[in-house]
C-alpha cells in the first residue's frame, strides 16, 4: 500500500510538473530525450556487436592455433618442457600438469609479462578442459580467452625419456579488445554529447519558429480582448496545420467583427429609431395642434361675439390659452388662441376700433353681433384650417399604409406626360421662375405604376423646389433613360440652383417631418412630409431617389424608376447622348406621341 501510494503521489508530481510546463520546453526535453534514448541504444547495440564479433575472431584464432599445436603434439616431435611462447596478443604454453603456468614463465621469460591465470586444479579441469573459456590475467585487468589439454607425452632425459602429463595452454589476451571497445565507447560519449548540444540547440530555434504562430495567436487574441476587432492572425501556407488554424480564426474573427459591428449598428438604429420617434411625436402633435388651435380661436371669437342672431351662442367654454395644447406636454408654451396668433391676420381689437384691415369692430364687452363679413372670414379661416389638417392627416394615413406594404395600383404610366404636367402647372404657380423640361432620346418613358401617386412623387419635389429656394432661381426637370441593369430604367431629375444643402441635412432630407429650416412658420415651409412621401412611393414602385446637393450649389433629385416591359426593347441608349430641351410641355407630349407611335395605349 504504502509503495502504490508513493507511486501515484510521484505520478500525480510529476503531472503537475507537466502541467506547468511551457509547450516548447516540454517539446524541446522530450525531443532531447528520444534522441539521447536512441543514441544510448545505438551505442550500446553497436559496441556490443563489435565485442561479440571480436570475441568470435579471437575464438577462431585460438582454436586454429590450439589445434595446429595438438597435432604437433600427436606427431611425435619432442618438446622441453616448460616452453612458454608469447607474441601478443597469443600464448602457447607447455607445462607439466600442476605447476602454474607463472612460475613456468618465470623460468623461460624475461620479463614474464601479462599472463592468464590458469587454475592448476583437477576439478577446473574437468569442469574446463578442452573448452574456450574467459579467465583473468595474473597481474592487471586484462581477461584471457583460453583453451586447456592435458597430454601423456614422453619427455626427453639425460638418462632415458620419461613419461610425464603435460598441460597445454592455447590464450588470447582480450586487452586489445577492451581497450578498444573502451575507446569507442569513449568516441559515442562525445558525438552523444556534441549530437546532443548541436540537437538542442537547433531544436530550439525550430521550435521557437515554429510556435511563433502561436504567439501571434496569443498576441492577436489580447488585442481582441482589449477592444481592438479588426486585428486578424498572420496569414501561413494553407497547406499546413497551423495556415489553416490561422485562416479559420481569421474567418471566425470577421464573422465576430461583422456581427459585433452589426450589433452596434442595430443598437445605434434602434437610439435613432426611438429618437425620431419622440420627434415624430412632438412634430405630429405641433402639426395637428396648430390648425386645431386656429379653429378653436375663430370659434371662441365667434363665441366672444354672440354670433349672428339667427344662431344661438354655444355656452361657454374655456378658451384655448386656458387649456393646455399639445405642446403644453412636450415642454413648449401654448400661444394665445386668437384668430391673429393663427394665421397672422390681426383680429378686431377689444375696444371698438375698426380692424387694421378694415374689419368691423365688435363691442368690447363682447356683446356686439358678428358682421356677415367677420363671419365669412371666420369660417374661410375655419375650412383652410381643416383642410390643412386633413392634407396632413391624409400624408400620415398614407405613410403608415406604404409602411404596412400594401400592394398599389401597377398600369402602365407615362412619365413624360406626368413631368410635363408638373412643369405646366410650376408656370403657372411661379411665373416669375424659368422652369425647364429637358427630355432624352427614348422610344417612351412607360412605367408601371399608380399615375395618382407618381404625379404626387413629381409635384412633391417641384414643391420642394420651388418652396425652398429663392424668387427666381431656374428650376429643371429632365426625363433620361436609366441604367440597363439589373433591368432597363428611366430616370426623372428635378434640378434646382438654390442655396444647397449642407451634408448633414441631405442624410436627412428623405426622415419624417424633418426640415432644412427648423422655423415652424408657414410661410417658410409644409410639415415636413413632402420628401419622406416621395422616398416611400418610389421605394413602392421598387425604384430609387437620392440627392446630389452641396452648399451654393443647388439641389438635384434623381427617381430611378424600372420601365415597364412594352417599353424595354430596342430601347436605344441615351446615357451619353445630351437631353433634347423642351420649351412647352405640350411640345415633349407631341414628342413623345412621335416616339411611340405604335403604343397608342400607353397611358
């Protein structure tokens, strides 16, 4: 038990070790590991292979020596004993069994050298003899590889040969072997050792290049973290691991930039979205509010008066500057509810006198009856006012419609004939103001669409035109042939040499209830609804308007239109041709007639 719980607490060390542990030093230790592995094996596998295949030699060589010697032995040649020959690394030795071969050497050598050691043993020699064996040598630390026979031999004598038992010794002095494996196993310690060093050293340059990629990863992802989304990984070679790493982050990093721009765009969006509807709000209710406070004032005048006699006075109510108006709720001070602060014409003063415009005066306690003229104009007043109300509720019922997409009328529509009304009915308004029809070379300008809505589209923007610029400035209107794709188009300018709008205003000159001039007199301006109508109907009959303004230089509003398909082939291109001018609109509808002849039903 307590081993096991050593073992896993050694474990569980080592882990966390691991664990804490850079990613290139793991790689680089483990790299210098394998090959340190794999150079201990090679080494050992090699000096082992050459040992054996030495020891193999050495063995060959000794028994052919041993067996060269017993054959001159069994041949009868006399021998002396002892002999002892040497020539390293070999021994051949002759000794009478039981005297040990070193104090035989002793006897014939000078000096005896580095000699086997021989046990001069019966039992060695039975357990031994005739057999290739390792023994130590008699000084030093060198082995021997030797082989044994014990021979009956006759021995010659000064008096008669004698029979005597002699041991023959046959040796190879491994010294030469050792020595030599030594000195390669030496040789594989340094290359290992250079090997290694030289393996670390690259490996660490390789490792760092390659994780460099990683780093920059690292380094990329703290500058996301730190706000900046446009960073992106550096791109590799697709073809590798990490090339493909990068260019995936780098997809997945612009799908995030692109919705997390997104969301601020939804996020900004949806502030001016809430931000013009609280200005809607505060339009829409001082819009309604003024024609409803002029009617109020007339009649409470009405009221003051006593009215007529044939009509019996309504009781009494409070008048309008004691009931707080709609501007009351959003911060703005009511004005008086007087026939005057409505529409600037001065009213009957309270004390009898005749009227700057020559109006009759009322008695000043109120008791005095109304004129018949005093009354007329009182309701005059009165209709304008309803009526200026119900043109602004019409606009907003209108808007709310196109925004609910409703499907509109789609015939044929002549849009040459609709600019030349347009600019026939400008003439007539502002007779002071050259007024242009300029038309390009095309068979016939037929759309598909309500005629009633793109008259409005038309005579908004000339109302616009001639609303916002000053007595006298040339208006244009020009009918051109569009661009061909995504499909063939005619295109309606209306041009103007004013004053111009500024950047800012032109981003919102197409908003709701918005305008150049924030003065809410009526003189000055409509209600705000003219262009954000035309965006809606052109954006209905699945056409484009923008502007193309820039301050003291005038104002150009452009209304792409599709034509309709009777009108789109062998439509000649005009794009580059100069539009024809046209001094009376009823000249461009003989023209246009002349062009489209064949297409008599047009309109």
């Amino acid at each position: 038990m307590a081993s096991g719980s050593w073992l896993g607490t050694s474990w569980g060390n080592l882990r966390r070790l691991l664990g804490r542990m850079p990613l290139r030093v793991k790689l680089i230790t483990a790299l210098l590991a394998l090959v340190g592995l794999a150079l201990v094996i090679i080494s050992v596998a090699s000096l082992t292979v050459f040992r054996n295949y030495q020891i193999s030699r050495a063995n060959q060589q000794v028994l052919s020596v041993y067996e060269g010697e017993v054959n001159f032995l069994q041949s009868g040649h006399p021998i002396t004993l002892p002999t002892v020959t040497s020539g390293p690394p070999y021994l051949v030795a002759f000794i009478e069994t039981g005297t040990s071969l070193s104090a035989a050497a002793r006897q014939v050598m000078t000096p005896a050298g580095s000699l086997p050691d021989v046990p001069t043993s019966s039992s060695w020699y039975q357990a031994n003899g005739q057999r290739l064996v390792n023994v130590g040598a008699v000084s030093g630390s060198d082995n021997w590889r030797v082989i044994t026979k014990q021979l009956l031999l006759s021995v010659p004598n000064p008096n008669q040969p004698r029979a005597v038992n002699v041991t023959l010794v046959v040796g190879y002095d491994l010294g030469d072997i050792n020595g030599t494996i030594s000195q390669l196993a030496g040789i594989d310690l340094i290359v290992s050792a250079i090997i290694i060093v030289g393996l670390a050293i690259v490996g660490i340059a390789i490792v760092r290049a390659s994780l460099r990629p990683l780093t920059d990863i690292e380094q990329t992802a703290a500058a996301i973290a730190a706000g900046d989304l446009s960073r992106r990984v550096p791109e590799h070679d697709p073809a590798t691991e990490v090339g493909r790493l990068g260019r995936a982050l780098n997809a997945m990093l612009a799908q995030i930039e692109a919705s997390f721009h997104a969301r601020e765009r939804s996020e900004a969006a949806a502030r001016r979205s809430e931000e013009r509807m609280r200005q809607f709000v505060a339009d829409a209710s001082h819009e309604l509010r003024t024609p409803l406070t002029a009617m109020r004032g007339y009649a409470e005048y009405y009221r003051q008066r006593g009215g007529v006699p044939d009509v019996p006075g309504p009781a009494a109510t409070p008048g309008p500057a004691a009931t707080p108006g709609p501007e009351a709720e959003l911060g703005e001070a009511a004005p008086a509810a007087t026939p005057a602060a409505a529409d600037g014409t001065p009213a009957a003063p309270a004390d009898g006198t005749p009227a700057a415009d020559g109006t009759p005066a009322a008695e000043s306690n109120g008791a005095g009856q109304l004129s018949r003229a005093d009354l007329d104009r009182i309701m005059q007043r009165v209709e304008q006012e309803s009526a200026r109300m119900g043109v602004l509720v019409e606009d907003m019922l209108l808007l709310a419609r196109l925004d609910q997409q409703r499907p509109i009328e789609h015939r044929p529509v002549d849009l040459l004939t609709l600019a030349a009304d347009a600019v026939q009915d400008a003439r007539i308004i502002a007779p002071g103001r050259r007024i242009e029809l300029s038309v390009g070379s095309a068979a016939a300008f037929l759309v598909l669409g309500d005629e009633v809505r793109l008259r409005q589209v038309i005579g908004n923007l000339m109302s616009n035109a001639l609303t916002h610029t000053p007595d006298g400035t040339p208006v244009t209107v020009r009918i051109l042939s569009g661009p061909r794709e995504p499909v063939p188009s005619v295109v309606l300018e209306v041009a103007d040499e004013g004053p111009g709008l500024t950047p800012d205003q032109a981003e919102r000159v197409f908003e709701r209830f918005y305008r150049a001039d924030q003065a809410r007199t009526r003189t000055a301006g409509g209600t705000g609804l003219g262009l954000a109508i035309v965006a809606a109907l052109v954006a209905a009959h699945g056409g484009t308007v923008t502007l193309q303004t820039s301050p003291g230089q005038g104002a150009t509003f452009r209304v792409t239109l599709p034509l309709a398909p009777e009108a789109r082939s062998d439509r000649p291109d005009d794009s580059q041709a100069a539009p024809e001018d046209v001094d009376d609109p009823g000249d461009a509808q003989a023209a246009r007639a002349a062009r489209a002849a064949p297409r008599t039903d047009s309109r």
